[in-house]
C-alpha cells in the first residue's frame, strides 16, 4: 500500500480502534446488551413435581430430571455477583483464616475485568460456578442468548483461571421451590449444555444489611441439616457480609458442621476441567482485551478531562485576553507608537503560482489602496498565464517577477530582493484588499519594537455551508486567537493572506524558509525569537477564498497543521534559550502546542462519548453536558463576531460545525501526526480556485479599466 493512503487509512483505523475498545469496556460495564428486566413469580404447574421437593442442586444432563441435596451437616456456602476489588479480597481472606472453601458463582464481567481474584479463588481451593455474564434474567432470553451469555462466561473463566465450571445459578433466582413455568425451561436447557444448576437453601438475605446478627440466623440451617447458603460478596456494600462470615464460621464449626466444595459436599469429581490449546487462548486474549480497553478508556477520561481544561481555559484567556485588547486599541486617542501615522509606502508581495481565475481580482483590489504602495507579482513558474494577465492589465505601479517554479518561499524571497521599500507586506494570489487595509497594516510600525504585523483574515465565499464553517473558524478560532495572543506577546502564525514585516527583521532571520510547509508560522517564530513584537492589526481586513469542498479543505487543513508541527520542532531550541527566544519559547510553543495541536487532537472525545452516552446513558447527563460546552462556544463566537462587526447569522450552523467540521479537523490533524511520526515529508499542493472573491463585501466591484462597475 503507497504511504500517503496508509498514512490516511491509519486515522480511520484509530478512530474505529477507540470506538471498539469504548464499546467493548460498555459491554463489559454492563452498559452495552444488559438486561435489567426481572419476570414476576409465574404458575409451577409444568416443573415436576419431584423437582419442586427435591434438593438444591437441579441435574437435568442427559434427559435426568434429579433434585440433590446437601448431606446434614454439611454446609455449602456460595457467593454471587464477583468478583468485586473491594470484598472478595476480604471475603477470601476470612474463609481463609477459618479454613474454608466455598462456591463462588462469578459473572463474566467481573472475572474479565477481575482475572487475579478468580485465579486466586481457584489458588486457595475454592469452587467457580457460573452466574451468566451480564446477569440478566434468563426466562427472557432465547436459547441464542443463553448460549452467549454461558460461553462469554466460561470464556472470561478460562482467561482468567485457565479452567471451565460444570456448575451454573441462574441470575434472579432462590429455592429450587421457586422453580415455575417461565424459569423451568431454563433449567432444563442448560442441562442439556452439561450443567449443574446450583439453587440455595438458606438466603442471608446480606444484599438487604440487616445487620451481623440477622445474617447469621438467616445463614444458620434448622436441626443439623444439610444447606447451600446463599451471600454475595460483589454488588454493593459488603461489609456486613464479611463481618458476619467472622462470626458465622466458627459459630457453626463449633456446632459441628463442615464447611465443603458442591462437588465435596455431594461426592461428585471436580466442577473443574483444565483448558488447554486455542479455548485457553481465547479466553487470555479476551482477558487482556478487556483489561486494555479499561486501560484506554481511562486514557479517554483522562483525556476529556485534559480537554476540558484546556478548552475552557482557552474561552477564559481568549473572552479576558481580547477584552484587553480590544479597549487598549480602540480607545480614544490610541496610537501604536510615536512615529504615528506611519506614511511611508510599502511594498506589497503578491507570489503567485496558477492563480489566473484570482489575480486580476487581486491586482485590482489593491490600486484602490488608501496607502502609498508599489505592488510586486512574483509568477512561481505557473503554467496558466497568471503572469501575462497581470502584464496585460498595464497598470501603474505593478511589476511582475517571473522565475522557475521553487516555491512560495523561494517566490517571496524573490520579492523581497526586489522590493524597493523597508515595509514588506505580503498576501495571496486569492486574496483582495480593503483600500485601507494596507494603511491599517502598516501603522503598528510606528513601534520601533514591532517587526511584524498580522492582518485580519477573513472569508469571503461564505454563502456556502462549508464556507460558513470556515467563516466561524476564521472569526473566533483565528481573529479572537490573535487578539489573545497578541496581548502575551507570542503571536504563533502571520497570515499568508494579509501580514506586514519589516525588511530588517525579515534580513535578520534569514527570509522565508522552506524547512516547514508553514513558512508563515516559521518565519513568525524566528522573529519573534529575534526580539521583536508582532502584533495584531484588527482593521487590516483581507477577504480570502476559502476551500469550497472537502477534498480541498482537507488538502489545506492537512499542510497547516503539519507545517505547523514542523515549525514547532524547528524552534523547539527556544524552551531552553535565554532572553526572547527563551520567553517565546518557554509562553508560546507550550500555548500553541497546547491550543493548536493538543486541543484539536482531544476535542473529538466530548463528541465520542457524546455518542456513547445517548446510546448507552446517561444520556440526560451527557445532552446536558455537551449543550453546556456548545454553550459556552456559541457565547465565545457570539462575542467574536461582535467584536469584528459580523452578523450572527452564521452562527446557526455552529452545533452542526461541532458535529462535523471538527471531526474532518480531527482526522486531518492525526493524519498530520501519523504523517510526522512515520517521518513522511509532505509536499506542496496547489487548492483549486474559482476566482469567487472579486472584491470586499459590500465594495462594488472593479471594471476590467479599474474603474467601478456600476
């Protein structure tokens, strides 16, 4: 299989791996298939009438029909429901200070989940009978069904004991008295399957706590008779149990009665046969399944914890942080430094590789700039005419820079080399202008300190839903980041579509690299790692066309978040260097690790165990909590649409956004992992324009003689 579609089947192949090992932790939870219904008491008339006054012990194996019972004194103490972590330990321990063995009558989630404690049970001498595996009441099964729920159970057996039981007790059930026309069949099915069903004769009735002494008497049989009693050491609170087996055992030993095994007691062999070959390995496969998917899931809750954390205090630092911001910039009288108004022109980059169904929208857009500006198109070898379209609009102050294709960095450098001013602003072939968005660009430099500046990206074919998904992402998930990120001085990324940069700092840390496919995000950190600001310009606003199908977008999404990565480890060196590369390293690397990396990567488990709890509960409580987060999303975008003066309409789509969007954003971003991890090197790839965005919304758009198209 070619790497990249290994690389895109391995995402996939995580998901549905924690998908299973979530459902099978839920099946072996009893929260998948259990089945709380229990039969009300029905007519006995069709159980025989020598099973009704027969013993305890039911044998229906090869046609018998035979009641057994318990020789006088003589005492067959069995448990039910475990093994439980808490009481069989000290359950055990007490029998085993007293020397005696018991039954214990296990279900298959606790042994699967529990495998040391049946070993042990097994160690010390005692007896396993079986007690289904999720303990439902079996007059309501089919046959199919209590076919699974004895071979699930002797499966867990075998894994964790490394035996299989003759010896069964239905769920639900008491006296062989007891025995009517719903549960009879039952009996008499399973003995064809070559089991002993296991009745009581004296119930403690522990489950109620009545206190020791009541246990006691209910455990006690009458005139030195034969008894299977009946206690639980799993199910709830045990401690009345243990205490009472404290007391019970050598009261009754003292009145001479012997404490046996069923098979002991009835002089039968074994209940226990060896497993050997593939069925014992069967069941140590299942067994270790079982444990790893507790093991995941608890990684899973650890997870949805972390993301909890991290999304909350992402909303709390973004709503705080870009308040700051927010009153700081806009208050009366604001100016970004003492050389303000900045007046001097700048040169604008416009690289450019098969953009012909966007350039002339582009080119256009910024003849109608407010500023003083000379703009450079840099044709990175493109093989659609994009440079002769520019060439033929002959306009004044345009130039075109041709070379072979090498890249988006390459095709930059290329125009900073040619520039002719100090102020270097770069953007898309896709993109267009405000008339003020390069005089709003370029005022942070009015600050010495300022090496570079960030613009205010914006979509602008948002008609779509898609489109619209992207519109929310850009507004709250990129503009109110920035705003966040501006005022803790480590602004991670300066958009491709609308960013500023000194020509000092930008001759300082070497241009425009190609190490990463992030080359935005790399030249932002080496600046920043250099000692100088980038702030944030919030009415610097560029409208970009943003991918229209899934295929692009991913294709998109894809080279971000693996640039990004890239430039991460690239600047890994900062978290242990002194002055601002160590200050940016030690705030900001963790921040955009945390934020862009680890968040995304986590945020699926909220709607992962969202599904898992409407499926299987509680499911108020996880509608609940999911609504809860969407709230506080839906606030946080709320405010960041008010902030950058958009309407709310959009903002209808979020909950399907959450839904949807950001699972394709999940899947990209393990892509990008897996991608990183397998030491894959990612190439460039081009999206598709339509050419969509001619000009900022609600300015009229250009003539072909770049005048206004009435």
């Amino acid at each position: 299989m070619p790497p990249l579609r290994l690389r895109r089947l391995l995402p996939l192949t995580v998901l549905l791996a924690m998908m299973a090992m979530l459902m099978l932790r839920g099946y072996v939870h009893s929260e998948i298939l259990a089945d709380y219904r229990i039969r009300p008491e029905a007519a006995s008339d069709k159980v025989p009438q020598k099973i009704l006054d027969g013993g305890p012990v039911v044998d229906t194996r090869g046609g018998r029909q035979t009641g057994l019972a318990v020789p006088d004194h003589r005492i067959v103490l069995t448990f039910d429901d475990g093994p439980d972590p808490k009481w069989t330990p000290q359950v055990l321990d007490v029998l085993k200070k007293h020397h005696v063995h018991a039954v214990f009558f296990i279900t298959g989630t606790m042994a699967s989940r529990y495998p040391d404690l049946v070993r042990r049970m097994v160690d010390e001498g005692h007896e396993i009978g079986l007690h289904t595996f999720n303990h439902p009441d079996l007059s309501y099964q089919s046959k199919k069904r209590i076919d699974w729920e004895l071979t699930q159970n002797q499966l867990a057996l075998a894994g964790a004991a490394g035996i299989r039981t003759s010896l069964f007790r239905p769920p639900y059930s008491s006296t062989a008295d007891a025995l009517d026309n719903a549960s009879w069949p039952v009996t008499e099915y399973v003995g064809t399957r070559g089991y002993l069903t296991v009745f009581t004769t004296a119930d403690s009735e522990d489950w109620q706590r009545p206190g020791v002494r009541r246990i006691v008497r209910n455990a006690t049989p009458q005139d030195g008779k034969g008894a299977i009693v009946l206690m639980h050491d799993s199910g709830g609170d045990r401690h009345q149990t243990v205490q009472a087996l404290d007391v019970y055992l050598p009261e009754l030993q003292q009145k001479g009665y012997r404490f046996e095994n069923l098979t002991e007691a009835l002089h039968a062999p074994s209940a226990h046969t060896p497993v050997t070959g593939l069925d014992l390995w069967k069941g140590r496969a299942w067994v270790f399944l079982v444990a790893a998917s507790d093991d995941i899931t608890g990684v899973l809750v650890v997870g949805l914890a972390v993301i909890g954390v991290l999304v909350f205090a992402r909303f709390g630092l973004m709503l705080l942080l870009s308040a700051i911001h927010t009153r700081r910039t806009r208050r009366t009288g604001f100016v970004w430094g003492p050389d303000a108004p900045v007046t001097e022109p700048a040169s604008v980059l416009v690289p450019a590789y098969n953009e012909a169904k966007c350039i002339e929208n582009t080119v256009r857009s910024l003849m109608r700039s407010e500023h003083p500006i000379e703009i450079l198109v840099i044709d990175d070898g493109s093989s659609d005419g994009t440079a002769r379209i520019v060439e033929d609009l002959r306009l004044p102050g345009v130039r075109v820079v041709r070379q072979l294709n090498a890249g988006k960095p390459a095709a930059l450098n290329r125009g900073i080399a040619n520039a002719r001013h100090d102020l270097i602003v770069m953007m898309d072939g896709d993109t267009v202008f405000e008339p003020a968005t390069v005089r709003e660009l370029v005022q942070p430099f009015a600050d010495p300190k300022v090496g570079a500046v960030a613009g205010n990206a914006k979509v602008g074919n948002k008609d779509t839903l898609i489109g619209a998904w992207q519109h929310i992402e850009y507004v709250m998930g990129f503009n109110l980041d920035r705003r966040m990120y501006d005022v803790l001085r480590c602004m991670p990324t300066i958009p491709g579509a609308v960013g500023a940069f000194r020509r000092s700092a930008l001759d300082r840390v070497g241009g425009m690299s190609d190490d990463t496919l992030a080359e935005d995000t790399d030249i932002t950190m080496a600046i920043h790692r250099d000692g100088w600001h980038v702030v944030y310009a919030e009415k610097a606003r560029a409208w970009t066309e943003a991918p229209e199908s899934v295929q692009q977008l991913w294709s998109q999404r894809y080279r971000w978040c693996y640039g990004t990565m890239q430039a991460i480890w690239k600047h890994r060196r900062a978290l242990v260097e002194g002055g601002a590369s160590g200050r940016f390293g030690r705030v900001g690397l963790p921040l955009v690790s945390l934020f862009m990396v680890v968040a995304p990567l986590l945020a699926p488990l909220i709607d992962l165990f969202l599904v898992y709890g409407l499926l299987f509960g509680p499911t108020g409580r996880t509608v609940a909590a999911w609504f809860g987060v969407l709230a506080v999303q839906a606030g946080c975008a709320a405010y960041a649409f008010v902030l950058d003066k958009e309407r709310l309409t959009p903002l209808i789509s979020l909950p399907l956004q959450q839904m949807l969007y950001r699972q394709l954003m999940y899947v990209v971003l393990l892509q990008s992992w897996i991608t990183a991890l397998t030491g894959g090197r990612l190439r460039w790839q081009k999206l598709r324009r339509k050419g969509q965005v001619a000009a900022p919304p609600g300015a009229p758009a250009l003539s072909p003689d770049g005048g206004t198209a009435l």
